[in-house]
C-alpha cells in the first residue's frame, strides 16, 4: 500500500480539529466537568465535526444511497445512526408510514427533527418518532415501538456508516435483524468497513486507536458486511443463508479504490 494513501486520513483529521476545536473548547469552557466525562466529550466534539462536514459526507455518497434506499425502504423505517437525518432525504414519502431516528448524540436531534418536518414527517401524528438510545439497546427500541403490547416490527433498518461506531456490533446485528425486523423486510445498509487486501487492513488496524478516540468510537476496522451475511435464525444449528432471502446481497462502492482507508460496501439483505 502506497504510504500516501495510508496516512491520508491524517488529512481528514486536521481537518476535523481545525473545523471542531475551538468550539469544542467553548463547550469545555462552559461546562469543565465535559473533562471527567470522556464520552460526552467526544461527542461534542463529533457534533461540532458533523456541523462541518454532514452535507459533504452525504454527497460522497449520494448516488449510492439513492440507489439502495429510494426504491427499497417502505413502511416503518429504523434509522439507526440518523446523525443529522440525511437519509430522509433518499426516502420516498408515499411509502413510509413511520420514520424512527436512532441518535444518542442529542446534540444532534434539532436538526433530525427539522430535516423531518420539512420532508412531511411529525412527532404529532406518529410519523416521527426520535430515539437517544443506540443501536445496542435494542429493549428501549423494542419498547419504543411497542403498542397494545405488540410492537409493530420495522419493515427496513437501514445503516449509514453507524455500524463502524456501534458497541458489540455483532451482537447488535444479531438481535435487531431477529426481533425488530420483520419477515419480508429488508436490511439496508452503506458502511467502510475492513478491507479485503491485507496491507490495507493493517493500516485500518494501526489508525483505529487514534480515530475512535476523536470520532466518539467510530472504528476502520470491522468486517460489517460479513457479519451480516453470517446472521443466523435463533436456532444456531440453522445456516445463515436460511436467514436471509435469495437475492440478499452486498457490493462495493463503484469507482472507489482498492487502497482506500473507508473501503465501502453496500448491501440489501431480505429476511426469510
């Protein structure tokens, strides 16, 4: 791997500090005790960075997600790391019955509620439903949907790269596709993930450590797309291709290359 290419996330970096520094000490100014409180801290510091850098990010991707999301995403839909709401935009309105953002950073949830509002989305008709818990608390999900004691199972979950930052991320997998999503529905998701070449990887590896810590956990080194092609049904005696349709599959990002850090893939996984 060309050491160019290997130390160019260095330049995202500085990048990032020079956009969320300043604020990030204001912050700290304001409230000191952000010092004894390491993950509270990071995400400030991630909220100021996604200010920045948000509506870049998405055009990075913009022409994948149309593709995955548009035609795909129908009735209640689980956003699980929604940030600032940018998958709102590739939703097709007259399909979505309910959109549930997943966002712990709450410093970010003004922006997810205004995204929504203008898309046609609300809290006070029950098509918005807004959620701080993560991905991993998947109880206060479940109960969150919950009516009549019966939860109304999501008909899509989609992840945009959320699964990189997740805590337990394949246990998480596990648990959402098993019992927040229902047969028939579709898992879709556009995330980096570890790459395939080794040198590659162990540049993935060395910089993981430094990046999670800026980037409130958000790792370059998990294999995302295998994780969830090796879901199983409760029964572990089962094969993982039980658990998902035929035409459940995972690609990469066209043009990208090989030696990138964020090496992408892309997937649409239907549940039996």
């Amino acid at each position: 791997m060309k050491l160019l290419a290997a130390f160019a996330l260095l330049i995202d970096l500085r990048a990032a500090i020079q956009a969320a520094l300043l604020p990030t000490l204001y912050a700290l100014w304001l409230e000191p005790l952000l010092l004894l409180r390491p993950t509270a801290l990071s995400r400030t510091f991630m909220a100021y960075v996604w200010a920045a850098f948000a509506d870049v990010v998405d055009e990075g991707g913009r022409e994948v997600k149309a593709d995955l999301i548009t035609p795909n995403a129908t009735g209640i839909v689980l956003d699980i790391g929604a940030g600032h709401g940018h998958t709102i935009n590739y939703l097709d309105r007259s399909k979505i019955t309910k959109y549930v953002a997943l966002e712990p950073n709450t410093l970010m949830h003004h922006e997810i509620r205004a995204r929504a509002t203008e898309a046609g989305y609300s809290e006070t008709n029950g098509t918005l439903l807004i959620l701080s818990c993560g991905a991993e608390d998947t109880e206060s999900i479940i109960s969150s949907l919950r009516v009549d004691d019966q939860p109304p199972l999501c008909d899509t979950i989609v992840s945009v790269l959320t699964l990189c930052s997740v805590p337990r991320p394949e246990e998480v997998l596990t648990t959402l596709a098993r019992d927040v999503l229902k047969p028939g529905g579709q898992l879709l998701f556009y995330e980096h993930v570890l790459s395939p070449r080794s040198d590659v990887a162990w540049w993935q590896r060395f910089w993981t450590p430094v990046w999670k810590t800026a980037f409130d956990g958000c790792r370059l080194d998990r294999p995302t797309h295998l994780w969830v092609q090796n879901i199983k049904p409760r029964d572990d005696s089962v094969a993982p291709a039980l658990f998902w349709r035929d035409e459940s599959r995972a690609w990469g990002k066209p043009g990208e290359p090989e030696e990138h850090l964020f090496w992408h893939q892309t997937g649409r996984f239907v549940k039996a």
